[in-house]
C-alpha cells in the first residue's frame, strides 16, 4: 500500500537515466506523483514505452499516476558559420540577416521572419542561453545593425530569444502538432504548453486537444505577465518556468514573479507547478546544496500545487536520492507550525458562485469538527480543484468513476484521488468512501469526514449524484456509519 503524507506533489522528469521500468518504479517509490515526458528530446517509440511503463506501474499499486507530456513548442536560433562558430567582441558591429549563406565575424544568419517584423532600434537580442546580448542599432527589411554589449563565442544554431518584443507565433509548431497527436492517441493526462504569450494560445492548443487532456501552460515569455490573468483562466494549470523566464528577465525578477503566479493560480483554483534547477547539483551530486534545499522548501511556502525535477532524474547520476530528497524537504516543510500558519493566514476571497461557497464552506466545517479528510465525489475534477484551492488542514479524498480524472488529479494540492464505479445513491456513497479511507489509512471507522459532490444528490439509486462541473452537496459523515 502506498502511503503518501504529503500535500505537494513531485513531478519527475524521464529520460536517458530513468528510462526503465525499474528506475521509474524506483522514482515513484520515492515520492514521484507524475511523470513528464520531455518531447525536445527521445522518440515517440521511447516516449510510448515510457508511458506504457507508467500505467504498468500504476496498475500494479492500484494508485493514480498523472503523465505530462511537455511539448517543444517554437525554437528561436542562428543559422551555422563557415568556421561553426566567432567570437563577437564588446561594442563590436554584427548583423543578422536572412541570407542562406554561412556566417562569418560581421554577419549569421537568422531564419525567423517573426524576430524581423517584431524589433525595433533600442531594443535587446539574447544569444546562447543569455550568455551574450546585443542591441538592435537599425533595422532595414531583412536585416538588422547590432552593436554587442555582453560578448564570447557564438557557435552553429545557439538560441535567439527577444525579451522586449511580441512575436507572432503560434506556441505550436508542426512538429508540436504531431508529438500532441501522438500523445492524446496515448492518453497524455496533461499537456504543457511552450511559448505562451497570450491566451489565444491557450485557446488554440485547446481546440486541437478538445478535452482530452488538460492544459499545464508554461510561463517563460515576459510578454505572458501582461495577460497572467486571462492565461491561467484559459488553461487548467501554470507552470513557472524559471529557465527561461530567467533568461529573457534580470535574475532579481523571477522570484516575486513566482509568487505573483502562484497567488493567481491559487485566486483562480488552478493548479501551479513551480520548475527548473530546484536541486540542479544532484545532476552529479549526491546531496544538494543548502540553497538548492531552501529554494525546494521556499516554493512549498508559497503554496504550490506540485515542484519538479528536470536533469536531475532525467539524465543525472542520482535520480532516485533527487526524488526521494525532494520528497524530505517537502515533508520537513509541511510539519513546520510555520509553514502551517502560512497555509491558514492565507485564505482566499469566497466567489459568489454556489459551487465555491459550498467549497469553502467545507474547509471551515472540516477546521470545525478535525475532519480526518475532505471527501469530493467529482465527474470532472472541478469539485477536487476547488477544494485543493482552499488548502483545508484535512488530506482531500477525491472519487471519480473517470480514470483520466484520477490520473490528472494527481497534480492537485492534497489530493488522493481514487477510481470507484459510479456512485448514485447516498448508502453507496457512504460504503464507498469508508472503505477507500479505511484501506488508504486516511481515517478509520468513528472518525468524522465531510463530503462535498457535483449536482444535486438524490436520495433515489436511480438518479446521478454528480453534474459535471458543479459542486452542490455537502455532508458530515462518521466513516462507518450507515444511514
């Protein structure tokens, strides 16, 4: 029996180091919740057998395990030299240009039209990752006078990224189109989207994948801050993508940006992942380093749904110690009267909308009479999402007859959830949900629960429970009581 005692979740990253059925069971033994499937790198053959390995595993401990496939999304770089590579200079002269011929020490090409039309004099290009910066001088059709400000070596297609400017692309590319495609056909349970500037790509993205997986969207373009608000409603969950929104920003601004992310997420019930070089030693290390640990616990302060490994179990030496590390922090944080404080003071403004009150209403009564768990009967996730917004002090026991739901759930803050044939009367309800918290340990027989569920429940077998969407009920149940 699996026995998690912990609210934020651990997504962990696969690849070349944690490719086998072995290692992947390893990694959720320690403490993975999800897995993400990194579609910049492998195959759609690797990536299917880590899928098939993923859904092996999580029948065999008959426990939920969410799957993330990560899309690429558009790929700004130069063009290649006639030597692979200069060196540009401090204050030297460099164009961009969108010649087919090789670069040399003046001039690389650069084959994005998009960057062309979007610059204008003054403003900044990034190369390699910001390791070198120039600044547009002129710009005249298809060409663009630099003079660089941070010089070094500029070798074959290094990435270009444009901080200061909207660039008309869409986040999917065709090879996006495909990978996303082969995903949805392998029944992905979330789908994080790359280069998001606007909720139209959200939107688009949304279309295409027509709810058959939710939407992670990823933010790492300056330009998405300025529609934050309209991008979280349009997606089912944020990632904080601090790579790359650390490249294109001044290192001093991503951190009160997370915050400023995760306190959206949490005003708009939606679940927010905060990533990238939390233990980044542990690519080579054993342990990681004291900051390393504070920036893991300093994410879990603030309330986030899940953090995530990337290098450090996709292709680093330890990504088991990483996993099962990440997990201890996490622990170590969530026992801390501190940490409990935080998560009380910072309650959120109740909505007018009957769903939400009866949600919050719920966390006060669970607070009132030290309800062992927060039980949530939910067709779509809606009810579970809201419930896990409100932080409540009890573990939330989320029951869906839908495995997909089961299985994208297992982002939410708090959530266990679990797989039970439909549910329509109250006796069922009441069998059901005592036995799962019972075999779960989450509570035992006498102890008090409160349950929330979707649409109007009626007393009459015959009748649904749940309306998708919509969360209606709320009931005090003693865990073995039959009524």
């Amino acid at each position: 029996m699996i026995k998690r005692r912990r609210a934020t979740k651990i997504i962990a990253t696969l690849g070349p180091s944690s490719s086998t059925p072995q290692v992947i069971e390893s990694l959720f033994l320690a403490g993975a919740d999800l897995f993400r499937l990194n579609f910049s790198h492998g195959t759609h053959e690797s990536h299917a057998e880590n899928i098939n390995y993923i859904r092996d595993l999580s029948k065999k401990h008959a426990y939920p395990i969410g799957i993330i496939q990560d899309l690429q999304g558009p790929k700004l770089r130069v063009g290649k030299f006639q030597d692979g590579s200069t060196l540009l200079s401090l204050g030297q002269e460099f164009f961009f240009d969108l010649s087919d011929t090789l670069g040399d020490h003046t001039r690389v090409t650069l084959p994005h039209p998009e960057i062309f039309e979007a610059v204008s004099p003054g403003q900044a290009l990034l190369l390699n990752d910001g390791c070198l910066r120039v600044r547009v001088m002129e710009k005249t059709p298809g060409r663009l006078k630099t003079i660089v400000e941070v010089g070094g070596k500029l070798s074959d297609r290094k990435g270009v990224n444009v901080p200061d400017a909207y660039l008309s692309l869409s986040s999917l590319t065709p090879k996006d189109h495909k990978d996303l495609e082969f995903g949805l056909n392998m029944g992905v349970d979330w789908v994080a989207l790359s280069f998001v500037q606007r909720p139209e790509d959200v939107l688009e993205a949304k279309d295409i994948i027509a709810g058959r997986a939710k939407i992670a969207s990823k933010i790492e373009k300056p330009q998405a801050i300025d529609f934050l608000q309209e991008i979280t409603a349009a997606s089912d969950a944020l990632m904080v993508a601090r790579g790359d929104l650390g490249v294109e920003l001044p290192p001093e601004d991503v951190p009160p940006l997370q915050k400023r992310i995760i306190n959206v997420c949490r005003g708009q019930a939606k679940p927010v992942i905060v990533a990238t070089q939390m233990l980044e030693s542990m690519v080579s290390a054993p342990t990681p380093t004291r900051a390393e640990a504070s920036d893991v616990a300093h994410a879990v302060y603030e309330g986030v749904d899940a953090v995530m490994l990337s290098a450090e179990s996709a292709s680093g030496q330890f990504p088991q110690e990483a996993v099962s590390m990440m997990s201890r922090i996490v622990e170590k944080v969530e026992s801390d009267p501190l940490y409990l404080e935080y998560r009380d003071s910072e309650r959120l403004s109740v909505s007018t909308s009957p769903s939400s009150a009866i949600t919050a209403a719920a966390r006060q009564v669970s607070h009132a009479i030290s309800a062992k768990a927060i039980v949530t009967l939910t067709l779509s996730g809606s009810t579970t999402f809201r419930a896990a917004s409100e932080r409540p002090q009890s573990w939330i026991l989320a029951l869906t007859p839908k495995e997909k739901v089961a299985h994208q759930l297992t982002l939410a803050w708090g959530v266990f959830p679990e797989i039970t044939k439909e549910i329509n009367s109250f006796s069922q309800m009441v069998e059901t949900t005592s036995e799962v918290l019972t075999r779960r340990l989450i509570a035992k027989e006498g102890d008090h629960v409160v349950i929330t569920a979707g649409g109007s429940f009626m007393t009459h077998a015959s009748q649904e429970l749940y309306t998708t969407g919509t969360t209606r009920l709320l009931r005090i149940l003693i865990v073995g009581e039959r009524d």
